[in-house]
C-alpha cells in the first residue's frame, strides 16, 4: 500500500501515485544508466539488454505507471497475483518468471509472451499443446540449475541438450535461451562464473544443435551489471524499481 503523500508542488498536494511515478522515473534512469555502462562494458549497446521491471510486489494501479513511465517488459511469477495485470492489456509483453503448474499453463500461454522457467518435458509438452489449441506459438527459455543446487529449480547442465532434443519434436513450443537464478548471498567472483557458465552453455549448445538461443535472462536488482558484463540480454529487475526506499 502506498503511504499518504506530503510533497507540495506549485500549491498542489501530490497524490500517492503521482509521488509513486516520480519515484518510478528516477529509478529507470539510474538503472538505465547503470544498464548502458554495463553493457559498454560488455563491447554491447543497452538496446542489447532489456529491462523485465518485476510487477509482483505492488498493484495494478503501480504496475500502469511502469507502462506508462516506458517499460515495456513486465515479470509476473504467480498468475493469480498476475491475472488482474495482464486482464487490464497494458501495452507492454509480459514474462512469466516463476515456477510454472501445468494446470496453468493455458492462461500463462494466452497472456504472456515469454516464460522463463522451462525446465522439464512434462511441462513443454502442456505448453505446446496450450500452444496448438490457441492457434499460437509459446517462446520460452530454460531454466538451467547452473550451479546444480538442490533446492534450486532447473535443469542439470548435463540434460540440457537432451532435453532441448526432445523438446524440438514439439512444434509449438520455441526454446529461444536459457535462465538462471545466481546463488543466493554468493560473491561477485561466484556470480560472475556462474553467468559466464551459463553463457558459455548456451554458446556451445547453438552451434552443437543449431539453435538460435539468442537470450541469456540471469541477473536481478543486486547482481544485474555483473550478468550483463557477461552477456544478460534480460535482467529482471523488482526492489530496485518498484519499491521506494530500496
């Protein structure tokens, strides 16, 4: 919930959500700025990295001011939390960067246009029959438990080509890259091989089996200049947004 407002502007007592989308603007540039100096750094340019502004902390009213501030990428992790967002058709492409139940693959297939948490056969069977009865093709990334944790959702690094044959038979369903989530309360020199692991996974994987894995998604509000310096093209980034006082 947002707080009462106190700041006067020309006489005018702003209201909440108008202290919210100053706030929301003031975040985006930093964090574009940070995103472009990163990405310099990697020899890219920031129209190579793309900022998924994570809306599952605040309401519908805040997550319009994203849109309307200039993100055009939204992560949602949970459709009920999300069905109210993505029902109010905001004009930006939603992600869906949780884990993901079969039972709601169809409405996650008709809303979101990349998910991010493939990472089984079970589920891209669903997805791609989803996919064949909405007449539409579902894109997703892999999730890749790069750092092999066992409390860490994602496929083994060692399944990933075996899993990524599998799915190729499904014609619906489009592997465009892979995810992964850094190890919690890791170092930079930990992180920065694990984003570079997963890089390098992905490079190996296109030119073995002749993908075009184009997205690297890894990285979120604590680590994401490291990820981009070794080749992010999705950050996801939540607190330091959409929060104040983060």
């Amino acid at each position: 919930m947002l707080g009462s407002s106190g700041d006067v502007r020309g006489g005018k007592r702003l209201s909440d959500l108008e202290l919210y989308e100053r706030g929301v603007k003031e975040r985006l540039v930093h964090l574009q700025q940070e995103v472009a100096q990163a990405a310099a750094r990697s020899g890219r340019t920031s129209d190579a990295v793309r900022i998924v502004g994570v809306s599952k902390y605040i309401d519908l009213a805040q997550t319009e001011i994203l849109a309307k501030v200039g993100l055009s990428d939204l992560g949602e992790n949970r459709w009920q939390v999300a069905q109210p967002k993505v029902e109010a058709k905001l004009p930006v492409t939603w992600h869906f960067i949780g884990p993901l139940q079969t039972n709601k693959a169809r409405k996650v297939v008709q809303h979101f246009g990349l998910i991010h948490t493939l990472d089984r056969i079970e589920l891209a069977r669903v997805l791609c029959a989803e996919a064949t009865a909405q007449g539409r093709i579902v894109k997703a990334l892999m999730q890749v438990n790069i750092a092999r944790e066992p409390q860490q959702s994602g496929v083994d690094p060692n399944r990933v080509e075996a899993l990524l044959e599998e799915i190729s038979t499904l014609g619906q369903l489009q592997v465009v890259g892979f995810m992964m989530i850094g190890t919690q309360g890791a170092g930079e020199a930990l992180l920065r091989r694990q984003f570079s692991w997963l890089r390098e996974l992905r490079d190996g994987v296109a030119q073995r089996c002749g993908l075009p894995l184009t997205e690297l998604s890894m990285g979120m509000s604590n680590d994401f200049a490291l990820a981009i310096e070794e080749g992010a093209t999705l950050v996801r980034i939540g607190r330091r947004l959409v929060l104040e006082n983060c």
